[in-house]
C-alpha cells in the first residue's frame, strides 16, 4: 500500500483518510490472518480492537461481490456489500477487502423494511436474501464452468393438517425442527433459507455430481421422516423435493426458484416423499398446457369458441341427412387450435363441461333455425366421458330442449367406443336417459378401441360410426377392406346403421356403396364448416 500511494500524502494522512471514509477495510494474508483492519470494518463485523485472528475469511472473502450481515452505527443490524479484490502486503500476496453499508439502499430500492433479511422464526436467510445468494453462484458459475451448484425446494406434505389440528405454536416448533435438520444436512458453504410457510430453499455448493446431489436430498427426506416428538404425540413428516442443477443456459435466480418450484410440484404430485430433478423439456411443455388452460378459461367469455358442422350424407340417394357439431377455437395468438389439442386439457380440468354444454346448446338453437328454415336435419354432438359423468348433465340437456322448443328426438349424441364398453352400469344408464331424452346414440370412432361387435348387442345404441383410420386404408389394404366389411354386415344384422368417417375419395364412397353403408362424412363431400357457409349445399339439398 505504501509504495503505491500519490508521493504527495504521508502515510499518517492517508490512515486518517482510511478512517474516515464510511468504507469498512480490511487486508488478509494467504492464511486468512487479518493483516490491516479500519475501525469501520470493526465495527460492521463486530470485532473488538484486539480481535485480530476473528475468523473472517469465511464470513467475508469470496470471489467478487459478496452480501453479508452487519453491525451498523446505531448498533441494528443490516446489510453490508463485501468486494474482494487481489493486492499485495508485505510483498506477498493478500486481499483486499471492502465493506458498505447498503442496508439503506435497498431499503429504498426494493421497499424492504429494515434488516429484511432473516426470517424471524427459524433465523435462516429469507426469500430475498437467497436470491442474492444465488445470484453469486450464477455469477460464479458464468467465471468458472468447473464450479458447479444445485438447488432444492424442499416443501412438507402434510404440513397444513399439522397446523390446523394442533395448532400454530406446534406448527412453529415443527419448522425450526425442519430448520435445524436441513443445516445439520447441509455443509458450511451451502445456503438453507425459509422461502415462505413451509418451503424451504438450499443452495449446495460446488457439488461434484448427481449422485452426490441425490445422497443430500435422500439423507434430508429420511431425516424429515423420521419422527418429531411433541408433547403428546410423535409427528411423522414427508417432504418433496425439486432440484435444479447448474447447467449451461443463462439464468436468473428468479428463473431457478421457478423451475424447482415446479419441479417439487411435479414430485408431490407422484405422490409424498419424491423428488424430481428439473427438466428444460418437461418444464416448457408444464407450461405451455398451463398457458393454454388460463386461455381456456376465458375462451367462452370472449367469444373464442364456435361451432362448426359437417354434413352426414346418404351413400343411396346423396342427400344431407344431418349434422356433426365439432368445436373450434380462434386463438388470440395461435389462430385455429385442434380441438385434439384442446379437449384432452379440458377434459383433465373440468373445463370441458361448461365447454361442452355450450356446444350442445349452440348446436341446438342452430338446429332450430335449419327446421325454420325447412331443412329437416339432425344433429350429432361429441360427448366425453367426463361430460357424461357429470351429475348435471341430463337436467342440463332437458332445460335446452324445453327452452328451445326443438323436436328433441332430431338430437343425436357421439359417444367414443371405450365409454360406451364401460362397465359402470350408472354410465349406461345415463345413456340410456340421453336416448329416451333425445333422439339416437352413436358409437364415434369404432375398430380401434376394444368393443366388439357382440358387445354392441347390449348397448342402447342406434349406429356406428366406422373410425377414420380404416377408411383411409381401403380400398387399397385388404385387412382393412374386410373389416369394414364385416362392421357394416354385422351392425346391419344387429339392427344398426353405419356412418363412415373421413371418406376423401370417390373410390372410398364406392366400396362403401358396395358393401351398403348407410352414411358418410368427409371431405369428399364437405369438411365442417360454420353455419354460414354451409347455406348453398342446404339449398342444394331442398331441390334434390
Ligand atoms: P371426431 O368426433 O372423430 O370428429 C371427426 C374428426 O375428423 C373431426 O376432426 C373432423 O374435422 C375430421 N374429419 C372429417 N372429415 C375428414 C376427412 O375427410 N379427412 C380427415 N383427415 N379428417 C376429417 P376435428 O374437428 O379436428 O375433431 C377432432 C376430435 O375432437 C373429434 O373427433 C372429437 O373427438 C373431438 N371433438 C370435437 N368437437 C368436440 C366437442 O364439441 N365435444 C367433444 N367432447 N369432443 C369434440
Ligand atoms: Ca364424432
Ligand atoms: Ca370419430
């Protein structure tokens, strides 16, 4: 320092300089041994004057930028910035250390109330103490690919009952249990915070390798299980666990809580106990359906959804006998979405029952107006295994029919091939109602699944709907030829109609002619299409 300093300052200067500024200094040797301490620096670290060989290499010295707790002036606690930087002392090589108060700063910068660093109950870094914490290894990560870290959210399964049946105190003494187990897991370097209720968040440092990773994480689940004993009662506790590894993208600490968040989430929903290492692949695609699920919830509101309708047509005479109501939704951003990539979501949220009661209701008033019209169609609307298990579902289908005043028995409902062989005998009641309610019952998409023909027999059901899959084969593949010849034959002799689906080619429509299907749809004929463009085929068909 000496030799360096501007040749016009005296040593003795340039010390009461040192002391005056309101920048803690502090120089080390290789050996950790404080070699030259300001009294500021005392007084953030909380050293007495004769306190030389205090460890502080570990509270203070690290690579670049470092946030540490510190004593301040008025003797509350805050937080300080310590910067680290190479210099000599004594021609060896050493640190130089310095420390500000920055507790003000981001008092105003971040709205945080005074030292809003610690959780109070469990004393462990809070929230947004962590982020910073991470933040450094991200840094260091980015110099030093050999450096590597891990995060875990590790979350309580049962921590809510815990809570409500013995009460908050019991509940607090349980978390500082969790607390004192997940350092005693933990080494020196790494970091446990509380992330909020039960949730807490550790960064393992400069960990080697996944195996190592997942010993810590199994040693932290068998040690949560293991049971706390309270007054009157011992508790047994599972925890799951999200992991993030360091890897090579560019990262936020923000984006890393994300990812084991939903990481654990996926863990618990496997079941208690499990952990689950984050994945780019599985993350994009969790989100992308949650995504698509709040669109979908607000897709009816705003007038995203519309029902289209494809002709079913007579193989003997060509005429239009009736209707297949199928969804669509005009997305925002991603234009025409597949109901085959939204009905599925649907049907794992619920969302498909409003979805579905407004396609049937939409289908129906549409039918009212082709009877004003003088067009006597029928139509057919898909209903789903969710939709038919819900308990409001007739009393829903009865009010539309009332309401609108349409000849009921013009109503026809599609019921994929696996429903309709469920065993449930309360689902083939319901079927059975929908048939005395509406008009027929129609098995959707039939071959591919497991029902046999025998199995219709005991089915209330009207017609089959031979699957797509077999159409587009014929005639050209021979197996596929004689199984929709066989479908047609038997259905005939068990009394059914047949309608088949996705006919493209006029050489399809004459094998069926052959073998005296009933009906057809396609886009030989007509793809679905909305109302309004299907007037001129309708007019068509009057003159026919
Ligand atoms: P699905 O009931 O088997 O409907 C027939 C599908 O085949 C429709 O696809 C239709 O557009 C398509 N299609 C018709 N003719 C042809 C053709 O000649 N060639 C080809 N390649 N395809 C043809 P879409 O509209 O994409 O619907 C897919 C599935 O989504 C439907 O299969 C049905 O299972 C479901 N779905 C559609 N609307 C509803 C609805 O309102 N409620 C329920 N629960 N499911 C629906
Ligand atoms: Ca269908
Ligand atoms: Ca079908």
């Amino acid at each position: 320092m000496t030799e360096n300093h501007d040749p016009g300052i005296s040593p003795g200067d340039l010390y009461s300089i040192i002391e005056k500024v309101h920048i803690g200094i502090v120089i080390v040797n290789n050996d950790n041994e404080i070699k030259f301490i300001n009294n500021k620096a005392k007084l953030f670290l909380g050293l007495f004057s004769g306190d030389r060989n205090a460890d502080i290499g570990s509270r203070v010295i690290s690579d670049g930028e470092r946030e540490i707790e510190i004593t301040r002036e008025d003797g509350t606690l805050g937080r300080g910035e310590a910067k680290t930087v190479d210099t000599e002392w004594e021609n060896s090589k050493a640190r130089l250390i310095t420390i500000r108060d920055v507790t003000n700063s981001l008092t105003e910068s971040e709205g945080v109330r005074n030292s809003a660093l610690y959780d109070p109950l469990t004393g462990l870094p809070n929230r947004a103490y962590f982020l910073t914490i991470l933040e450094q290894a991200i840094a260091r990560y980015r110099r030093n690919k050999q450096y590597t870290f891990a995060v875990l959210f590790v979350d309580l399964d049962n921590f809510k009952r815990i809570n409500d049946s013995l009460g908050h105190e019991a509940g607090d003494k349980v978390l500082l249990k969790i607390s004192e187990i997940l350092k005693m897991c933990t080494r020196k370097n790494d970091a446990v915070a509380r992330f909020a209720g039960d949730e807490f968040l550790l960064l393992l440092d400069g960990l080697k390798d996944v195996y190592g990773i997942l010993k810590v994480v199994k040693r932290i689940q068998d040690e949560i299980r293991d049971p706390i004993k309270m007054k009157t009662r011992k508790l047994y506790i599972d925890s799951s666990v999200g992991i993030y590894i360091s890897s090579g993208e560019d990262i936020t600490p923000e984006e890393i809580v994300r990812y084991v968040d939903v990481a654990m989430y996926r863990a618990k929903s496997r079941g208690p106990g499990q952990y689950e290492i984050f994945d780019q692949v599985v993350f994009d695609q969790v989100m992308q359906s949650m995504k698509l699920e709040e669109d979908l919830k607000l897709a009816i509101d705003r007038n995203e959804l519309k029902v289209y309708y494809q002709p079913i047509v007579s193989i003997a005479d060509g005429s239009i006998k009736g209707m297949e109501a199928l969804l669509r939704w005009v997305h925002p951003t991603k234009g025409m979405v597949s109901p085959a990539d939204f009905i599925p979501l649907a049907e794992n949220t619920g969302l498909i029952v409003p979805i579905g009661n407004f396609v049937f209701e939409q289908s129906v008033y549409q039918l009212k107006k082709w009877h004003a019209q003088g067009h006597l169609l029928e139509v057919s609307v898909n209903l789903s295994v969710r939709q038919l298990e819900h308990d409001k579902l007739l009393n829903f289908v009865r009010k539309v029919v009332s309401d609108s005043e349409v000849s009921s028995g013009y109503i026809n409902f599609e019921i994929t091939e696996s429903i309709a062989i469920n065993e449930e005998v309360r689902c083939i009641e319901r079927i059975k109602e929908l048939r005395n309610t509406c008009g027929k019952i129609k098995i959707d998409d039939f071959g591919i699944g497991y029902a046999s023909l025998g199995c219709l027999q005991k089915l209330p059901i009207d017609v089959v709907k031979i699957d797509r899959s077999f159409i587009s084969k014929i005639p050209g593949d021979i197996n596929s030829l004689a199984i929709v010849k066989a479908i047609i034959a038997m259905a005939h002799t068990l009394g059914l109609k047949v309608v088949a689906e996705g006919v493209e080619t006029e050489e399809q429509l004459k094998c069926l002619r052959a073998f005296s299907c009933d009906e057809f749809q396609g886009y030989l004929f007509s793809p679905p299409k909305p109302p309004e463009d299907l007037e001129k085929l309708l007019e068509k068909n009057r003159k026919a």
